[in-house]
C-alpha cells in the first residue's frame, strides 16, 4: 500500500509539473507569433489561453491531491486548498 502511495505523489508531482510548464510554453508560443507579426489573433488566442490553462490545471490538480488523499486513506481530505501560487495566478 505504501509503495503505491508513493507511486500517487510521484504521479501528483509530475503532474503539478507539466501543468506549471504547459502554460508558459502556450505563452512564448504566443509571443514568438506576436513578435514575428505573422497572425496577431492566433497570438491573441493562445496568450489567453494560457490563462485558462493555468486555471483548468489548478483546479485539475486540486482534485488530483484531494482523490489521492482519499486514497490513502484520508477521510478527511478536504478540496478546500488554495493550489493557485502554483500557477502564478
């Protein structure tokens, strides 16, 4: 049981990770489309949909950690935490 509660916080922080990551590579897409001039809107789009992204993976994560806690065995495990510094929001 222990080993795959491990496996579940190993899984939680590459998770944590590849949601930090996704938006600000979605963000320098963006700029390097805003800067080159080539399609103002798609820059447009995806810098917005940075943000949501940022949103979308806090919210994700906070279900992640609350099931995961669940899991083991915390009955308790509130989805009450505040997961948005994570994402710089």
């Amino acid at each position: 049981m222990e080993q795959e509660d491990n496996v579940l916080d190993e899984l939680l922080h590459d998770i944590a990770g590849l949601l930090h990551e996704y938006p600000k590579a979605i963000e320098r897409h963006g700029a390097a489309i805003h800067a080159s001039g080539k399609d103002p809107e798609l820059a447009e789009k995806l810098i917005k949909a940075a943000d949501t992204m940022r949103d979308s993976g806090n919210l994700y994560l906070t279900w992640a950690k609350h099931f995961a806690a669940l899991a083991k065995g915390d009955t308790d495990a509130s989805s009450d935490e505040d997961d948005t510094e994570e994402f710089g929001v």
